[in-house]
C-alpha cells in the first residue's frame, strides 16, 4: 500500500475542504476555542480503545518523541485549527478567496522547514512541480484577478489569521513526520488528539467559555459527531497513514487538495462557476500532484 501513501493524504485534505465548506459553518454560533476542544475531545475519547490496547507502547517514547507530539497537538491541534476556523468565521464562509489563497503558502513554509529541520535534500525538479502546483492553485480560485477584497477589515483580519493557519500547519506537518517515527499511525493519531485537548481545556477555562458548551444545540452535537468520524479523526488517520510513507514535503503538496476541494464544493452548493482558465488551474494542480508524489528525495535524513 505504500505506493498508494499519498492518496491517503490527498482524500484527507479533501476531507478538510468538506469540513470548511458543509459541516464547520454550522458551528458559527459558538467560540471557537470552544469548537476545537469539543472536536478534540470526541476524537480522543472515540480512539481510547487504541490507547488502551498500545499503553504499553508509550513508555518507549523518548523525550524528543513527546516534544514532537506536543508541536503537533499545539500548532495543528490548537493553534492552527483555531486560526482557520476564526478566519473563516471572520468572512461567515462566503467570501473564502483570501483564506483559500494564504492557505497557498502552505507548501512554501512547509518545504522550508523540511529543509531546515527534516534535512529533506530536494532535487531540482521537485521545486518545478512544487511552483506549478502552487500556481495551478492560485489560477484555480482566483484565475488571472486578484482577490476579491469585499468585507472590509474583517478580511485583514481573516488574512492574518488564515497567515497563521498556514505556518502552524506547515509546523505540524514537520512535527508530525518526527513524530510518527517510533509510533504507529493509530496511536499517533490518538496521542494528537488528546494532547490538543488538553491543550485546548486550559485555554477555554483559561478564557471562561467552557461554561458555554450549555449552548451547544442537538443539531450541532450531531455536526460534532460527524465531523469526528469523518472530516476530522478519521481524516487525520488516514493523514497520518499515508504521511507516515511519505516525506513532509510530498505531503504538503498533496494537501493542497484542500482548496481544490473548496472550490469545487463552492460550484456544486453556491453556484460558483469555473471559468476556463481556472478550469486548467484545477488540471495544472493535479498533474503536479501526480508529479510530485512519484519524487524521490536524495539523502533524507529524519532526525
């Protein structure tokens, strides 16, 4: 199946564009430090059968293998999770073009800290199809304008946090692929899980607003359980299957099936139609995903 590795990031990261677009928006109502924990905190209890039966496992991690789960759960977990989410409120999930379009600079983040922290050695024609993956995506959202600036400050403010998102995602990548090292992908999903839990209790007791999970509707509890059987535990499980095959740097590439998966969700719920230049954006996207996925590295070393 290891051939097969980065499909299963891929259909993750397509996962988290249906999680933006259908299931989050539901959740508008209430803080988001609130919606993070409650996600976390369903995954991890869900999961806790693995947790039992691999506890042994545990007492072989080292100190540099919890350091690594701790900036999963804290950049992706907590930070960057929180960030896209109060972005997309920001922007009530209509105008997601500047969201989408930092989520751009995913990749570029993440292939730097490859470099700088995993040692990956990149051979030239993975930064070609790294660009053209890149540009295929910014063609695909915004063909050849610019993006559209209608909400005011709150699309700054959207920006900045949609910026934060991008590099604690890409921190998370990195951190992710240490730390599947000596663990399996089921506890490493688990022990992600829990750890942003944890995380994410101190913060809403730290802001008080644990007190307003009163307000959580039946609805939106259902949307909670979904999201933890699909868009969310089970995507980072196959996330992690498939990353723990594959270099940090193929992965991030693979992810940004994320916002061709927005774009193509806003045309099948909104009415959003592709032109034909953002058309062979979506086509240049995958051809340089196929590319970029068959890439061998020269010399990686994971430290």
């Amino acid at each position: 199946m290891s051939r097969f590795a980065p499909l299963f990031v891929i259909i993750a990261a397509a996962l988290w564009g249906v999680d933006g677009i259908v299931l989050r928006p539901t959740l508008y109502s209430l803080p988001v430090p609130l919606v993070v924990f409650l996600e976390s905190s369903i995954v991890a209890l869900i999961l806790s059968p693995i947790f039992i039966k691999q506890y042994p496992k545990l007492k072989l991690l080292s100190n540099k293998d919890w350091l690594a789960f701790l900036g999963v759960a804290l950049f992706g977990g907590a930070i960057g999770t929180m960030a896209i989410t109060k972005a997309l409120f920001y922007v009530n999930f209509v105008n997601l073009s500047i969201v989408i379009l930092i989520q751009k600079l995913q990749p570029v983040f993440a292939l730097t800290f490859a470099a700088l922290l995993l040692k990956e050695r990149l051979p030239k024609v993975f930064f070609l199809w790294a660009g053209l993956a890149i540009t295929g995506a910014y063609f695909m959202t915004f063909g050849f304008s610019m993006p559209l600036m209608s909400t005011g400050d709150k699309t700054f403010i959207a920006a900045i946090f949609s910026l934060i998102a991008a590099i604690s995602f890409s921190s998370s990548t990195i951190f992710s692929k240490r730390a599947l090292r000596d663990v399996g992908f089921e506890m490493g999903t688990y022990l992600r899980f829990l750890i942003s839990a944890a995380i994410m209790l101190i913060i809403v007791l730290f802001m008080g607003e644990l007190k307003t999970i009163s307000e959580v509707t039946s609805i939106q509890w259902w949307v909670f359980l979904l999201i933890a059987f699909t868009t969310g535990g089970a995507a980072i499980f196959l996330y992690y299957y498939g990353l723990k095959k594959i270099t940090a740097s193929v992965a991030t590439i693979c992810e940004l099936a994320f916002p061709m998966t927005a774009v193509v969700l806003e045309y099948f719920l909104h009415g959003n139609i592709l032109d034909p230049i953002q058309w062979m954006g979506v086509a240049l996207l995958l051809i340089s995903i196929v590319k970029v996925s068959g890439i061998k590295l020269l010399g990686t070393v994971v430290k």
